[in-house]
C-alpha cells in the first residue's frame, strides 16, 4: 500500500531532526586561531643581522611546550600579527592539537630578513670571526635568543621542512644548539650537482629549472612575497616546442631576461656545467658530522626533484656521525606529497591506503613526542621504513638497502629479450639506433609546458615504438621480483659522435588483459567523437630512469669528448627503489639517448652545449653491446620471495 504525503513528510521531518541531532553531537571542528597568538620579531644573529621569525605560542599556558621550527626561503606570510597562518607550520592536526610552538623563519636574504641570500648557503666548519655565518650558526642564534625570551616552553625544539626547507632543516643540525633534540630533513636538497634539482648524470634538468627560475628570483629585502607566483609568457602550451625553438640554453636565459627579467640564479646553473667548486662547497652531505639531534629524513620514491637528497642524507649522517638517532622513510609520494594529501594514489597507480596518513599518524607525530616530550611510541619506529610499490605494503627494515639483499644482474639479449641469465655468445653482438637532437625524445606522451608530478609513474607506450628507443623486456614473470636500493645500469657501448647521453628506464609493464577496477565507466552519448583512453591492461609504468652525459663518464669534474665507434664501459646511476614486479607482470628496461625537456639536449658533439649552434645538433648512431665479453644490463638487489 502507498504511502501517503503526510506520512512521507513525517518520516523526512523525523531523518532531518536525527541528522540534526548527530550533527549536535559531534564536536566542534578544530580551529587553531582559537589556541594560539601570533608574534613577530627580528631576531638577531652573530653578525648584527636580523632574521624576520614568526611564532605561534598556545593560548593555555598551564604546561610547557616544545619548539617546532621551520627556517624557509619562501616566506613566512602571512605576515602581521593579525594575519594567521599556524596551519602552514603543522605537519598535521595533531601537532596542533598536541600543543606546539611554531616557529618560521625567513633565512637571510629572503622576504622580511636581512643579509644576502645565498643558495645552497656554503656551510663553514671554521668559525674564526662573527662574519663567518652560515645555517647552522643563524639557526643556533637564533634558538638561543627564542629560548631567552619565549613563554612557556619546555627547553626542547624540533626542525623540520620540505625541500629547500629540508635543506635548512639538514644543515641546521651540524655543531647545532643543545636544545635541538630532533630534525625531520624531508625531500632535502643535499647536493645540486649530483641528483638533486640541477643536474642528474652530468646533464641539465631543463624543464624543472627553467620553470622554476621564472619565479624565484634575487629580493632587496625586506619586501612582502608576490600576491602570486609570476607568471611567464611562454606563447605555447606545448614546452616540447618551446624549448626547441629556443634552439640551445644561452637563448633560454636571454629569452628569461627578455621576458621575466634576468635571473643570475639561473644564469649560475649554466654558467656552472661540471662539479666545479661551486657546487662542491654547496654540497652539505660531507659536513653532516656531530650530528646530535635524533635525525627522520622522509622522502618520497616519486619526487621528480629532490629524490637522492633523502638517501644521501641518510647515508652520511650514518656514516659520518655514526652514534645518531638516524632513520629514514620513503613513501610512495610525489615531491612533499605526504602532506597535505592522502596519498592513496599517483595518476593511474594505485596505493590502495591512506599511505600519507598513515606516515603522519605512525611515524612523524610519534617522532617528535618521543625526543621533544619524551612520550614512548606504540611501536618502535624502524631504522627505514619503506613503502614498497606493486604490492602496495609498508617494510620496516633495520637497514637501507636491506641486508638480506643478494645482487644480481639483469642481462639485455638478442631480440629485445631481458633476462637474469647471463649471454651466451661468443662474438661480439649489438643493438643500435640513429639519436637526432633536432627530434628529440620526448619524456611522457602528452604536451605540457612543467614536469607533471604523474611523470614519473607515466605510461611508456609511446616511447616503446619509437626507432631511437631500445626496447628490452623479460618473459611474463611466474612470481613477484623485489627490487630495492640502487640500481646501477651498467653498459657497454659507443657512439658516431663525440658526446652522448644514455638514458635507462626501468618498467613495470601490466598484464594486457588487466581491467580497470571496478570496470570502465560508461559514457553519456555524445554526438562529438570522444577522445580515447588508453587501456590500464599492458600500461608500461616508468619505475625509474636517469641519464649518463658521456663526456662525464670517467668524471663529473673534467669532461671528455667520447672517440667515434670506441667502445667503452658506461655506469648509469638509477636512484633506488623498493617496488615488487607483480607475477603476470614483465620487467622492461628502455636506453634512449634523449629525454627532452626533461634533460637539455645533448647536441653530441663536443661542444660547450649552453652555446651549441644549430649546425653543432647532429645525429649519431649509438650502439649498445651484449654478448659474453661485453654484457650489458643492470646491476640490481633482489629479495627473496615472500
């Protein structure tokens, strides 16, 4: 029998009034304006500078707090006492509600502070007068005056900060303040030169810097941050063919200084091409000694920027300040993407958990109570606790890599097979292709004027079919392969030209007949053409990938032209991984020797290439050898099956 309106009306009046009820109930969302006051000061330091720092102090002062300080080039806005911005200087809600006193501060040279910006600022281990200053001692100065002054807090401050931040974070440590009890380096810049943000194998990493340098510029301080981030006028939407059109990298900095004003910042990247000692004395991981603060350095498998800096942060404190509370976790995150985020997933790869959450709540808070509170953790936090990708599973190891790790080494063969077993042949055997830089490859399959976060999980179908890509693939795998740590792709191989770049990516390639979860959604007819989607089913995802700029094969420090058809033995450093190749899945490794605009192109002559010409961009033929004498592949740590 129907229902009548009345009684229909009735029973939507009664739902409303229950859902009004649980409404009551809940409690009041957190809102941190409520609990703390805002205070600026000028904080000075040993050389009669004053660093703009802002604090956030609790509103009950019944208890003590513990400091928890960030040190950043990107400002500390909003500024003014009545404008709040605590949130920013959280990782998490539950350091608001724990009751911290935030702090952060402008580094000099930067927004509201004084001095002269200077980046990657040279740590000096010698400190003779009051001029010699540099992170460590701004921020001793700094903690030291915070500490005479502020309220209510308990003697205990904590670092932490993404990226640059990471960066201060890192550096801060060293001889640091006894108050500092512990750091959280996360995605830290540690060396420019060497797999961080500027150059990856020797070469330029384009896009990133370009994009990156039409924004942050040199201030005359003090000066408020831009209402937005400048915006640069690149005429196209496409930046494969705006950096090809800019023909070499000397155009691309007077095409910056024509349009958004000149930037010494990106000039210095060019001008500075080897591991001079520019970016020696910038590099702060041979300084990471006496190291007294408990150490988590946090970085994500998926950061296209600062992916080595956590590793080699790691692994010097480890072995330069032995004695170190030092941990480390990697994620399946992009660059910062454990806060603020999820991280349930990255593009069409699944993680299938709140994995960023999951690190907030387990790791990082419990972290900071531990050495700035003293509160004993619900579980030990491990030496490294890693995410290990395909099977979508948190590791805790007592070690990174870990120990129980064995080498081996995947073999490239005759008709683009890869294999663990090593080649058979006795005669000298090879692969080769024809690399012109005037059509370059390009590193995903879709325009785009940055470095799309999602590159690097992005499907390699594209380059697979390409004539300049070599192509090497394993059977379909009968159990899982674990791969973790470094990957060192080892090659033996020459070139027509006088310079090349080798470009190695590895990939996870997924069964073809593997189905979106849950299925494809239907579509709403349309009398328009719908764009295609390519199929999740044989998707080749891109695990990792790095170039090796010939002329910097024997060393970073003094190029070499590479002599035509000479043969020789190439190291292409992969960074590390922790990733599962599922069983039905296919291991595959791509070699290219162009990967443009990620990396600048290399016009493979001998040439300065900022200043190449355009009759200097010639094509060459490259060749890759893999026969008993001469057997290229990679050289990888695998774990036993579980």
């Amino acid at each position: 029998m129907p229902l009548s309106r009345a009684t229909l009306l009735l029973l939507t009046l009664a739902a409303s009034a229950a859902q009004a009820a649980d409404e009551d109930n809940k409690p009041p969302a957190y809102e941190p304006r409520e609990h703390y006051t805002k205070y600026e000061y000028r904080v000075p330091v040993r050389d009669g500078k004053k660093l703009f720092t802002a604090v956030y102090i609790p509103k009950d002062q019944s208890r003590r707090y513990p400091l928890l300080m960030v040190r950043t080039p990107y400002g500390c806005g909003p500024y003014g006492v009545d404008r709040d911005g605590v949130k920013r200087l959280a990782p998490s809600e539950d350091f608001l509600k724990a009751g911290y006193i935030f702090v952060c501060q402008d580094v000099r040279g930067r927004h509201q502070s004084d001095g002269e910006f200077i980046e990657m600022t040279p740590h000096k281990p010698a400190k003779k007068t009051a001029a010699d200053v540099d992170e460590s001692s701004d921020t001793h100065d700094s903690v030291q005056w915070l500490l005479e002054r502020l309220p209510g807090h308990n003697g205990r401050v904590g670092l932490w900060g993404i990226s640059y931040p990471g960066f201060y974070s890192a550096a801060s440590i060293i001889d640091s303040h006894p108050a500092i009890k512990a750091a959280s380096p996360q995605a830290p810049v540690a060396d420019l030169f060497k797999g961080d943000d500027s150059y990856h194998g020797g070469a330029f990493m384009l896009a990133a810097n370009f994009g990156f340098y039409t924004g942050f510029k040199p201030q005359q301080t003090p000066v408020l941050p831009p209402k937005q981030w400048p915006q640069f006028d690149w005429g196209t939407q496409d930046g494969y063919e705006f950096y090809l059109q800019q023909g070499n990298l000397d155009n691309l900095a007077r095409r910056l200084a024509r349009d958004g004003g000149p930037n010494p910042y990106f000039d210095t990247q060019l001008e500075h091409d080897r591991y001079d000692e520019f970016w020696k004395s910038r590099a702060i991981t041979p300084h990471l000694k006496n190291i007294r603060a408990a150490v988590l350095t946090v970085g994500g498998w998926f950061d296209a920027e600062d992916l080595a800096g956590p590793f080699n942060t790691f692994r010097a404190i480890a072995k330069q300040s032995p004695s170190t509370d030092n941990r480390l976790v990697i994620g399946p995150w992009v660059h910062g993407g454990w806060v603020g985020a999820p991280g349930r997933q990255l593009g069409r790869v699944q993680f299938q958990q709140p994995t960023a959450e999951q690190f907030q709540k387990d790791v990082l808070f419990p972290f900071f109570e531990q050495h700035l509170r003293e509160v004993t953790p619900k579980a030990p936090i491990a030496k490294a606790t890693v995410f290990e990708t395909g099977t979508n599973v948190w590791r805790r190891y007592d070690a990174w890599p870990p120990q129980q790790a064995q080498p081996r080494t995947l073999y490239f063969a005759a008709g683009g097979k890869l294999s663990f077993t090593p080649p058979q042949v006795g005669q000298p055997e090879f692969d080769s292709w024809i690399s012109d830089p005037n059509k370059p490859v390009p590193f995903v399959g879709y325009a785009t004027l940055d470095v799309p976060q999602e590159y690097m999980v992005s499907d390699q179908r594209f380059a697979a079919t390409r004539p300049d890509v070599l192509t090497y693939r394993s059977e379909v795998l009968e159990e899982d392969v674990t791969i973790v740590g470094p990957i060192v792709a080892r090659l033996f191989a020459s070139t027509s030209g006088t310079d090349a770049d080798w470009v190695v990516k590895l990939i996870d390639v997924y069964p073809p007949e593997l189905e979106e979860e849950g299925g494809r959604k239907r579509k709403s007819r349309s009398e328009d053409v719908e764009p295609p989607e390519s199929p999740i089913g044989g998707y080749q995802q891109l695990v990792r990938g790095d170039p090796l700029r010939g002329r910097f094969r024997n060393s970073f420090e003094t190029p070499q032209a590479m002599v035509p058809g000479q043969v020789e033995e190439l190291r292409v450093e992969l960074q590390d991984i922790n990733h599962s190749f599922r069983r039905g899945h296919r291991i595959m490794v791509q070699v290219q020797s162009s990967w443009f605009p990620l990396v600048d192109r290399n016009p493979q002559t001998f040439v300065p290439i900022r200043s190449a010409r355009p009759q200097d961009f010639q094509a060459a033929t490259q060749r890759l050898y893999r026969w008993q004498g001469q057997a290229s592949g990679l050289e990888v740590k695998l774990l036993s099956p579980r």
